[in-house]
C-alpha cells in the first residue's frame, strides 16, 4: 500500500471498535530503518481551526504481503518517541 497524506484509514482502538483516522505525514527515520504515520481522528482533523491543536497518534507501520495491507505497532521506548516527535516539529514546521 502506498501511504499518502490526507488518505484515510480504519484503526480498532482497545475495544475493537472501528476509528476513522486522516493520515498527516508519514515518514522514514534512518537512524533505525523504521517508517511511521502521524494520524488524528477524522472527524477532529477536518473541524479543527488552524489556530487549534489536534490529537494525534503515531504509530511505527510495516507494509504487510499485500499491497492494501498495513501493519500498525505502538511506540514503546522513549528514545523512538523522541525521534518522531523530532521528526514531527520538523515536518510540521514546513507547513
């Protein structure tokens, strides 16, 4: 699957419930060979004004056998936290 900013996807939250998310940015981080998506829910991103923060979650991705397949992995350790969170200042200072 070929990520694209602004695509939406379906992610089971805890409960196994279906959430509708909007991808932000995605991004490789050399330093460990790792490709994650910054997401918000859908809902919220699209109501948001510029001036006003959005939840966002970030995951670490693996594209699965299939080329509609995606594999989502939480952020466990606090040094991989703190380099997507550099990556993501980076990305959103652009904008």
């Amino acid at each position: 699957m070929s990520i694209e900013e602004n695509e939406r996807i379906i992610i089971p939250d805890e409960n196994g419930e279906e959430q509708l998310f909007e991808i932000l940015f995605h991004f490789d981080i050399k330093e460990n060979g790792n490709s994650y998506i910054i997401t918000t829910p859908a809902e919220e991103g699209s109501q948001v004004p510029d001036d006003e923060e959005i939840e966002v979650f970030a995951f670490r991705f693996e594209e699965g056998d299939n080329e509609e397949d995606i594999r989502l992995f939480p952020i466990e350790s606090d040094e991989e936290w703190e380099m997507v969170e550099e990556m993501f200042h980076t990305l959103t200072e652009e904008e």
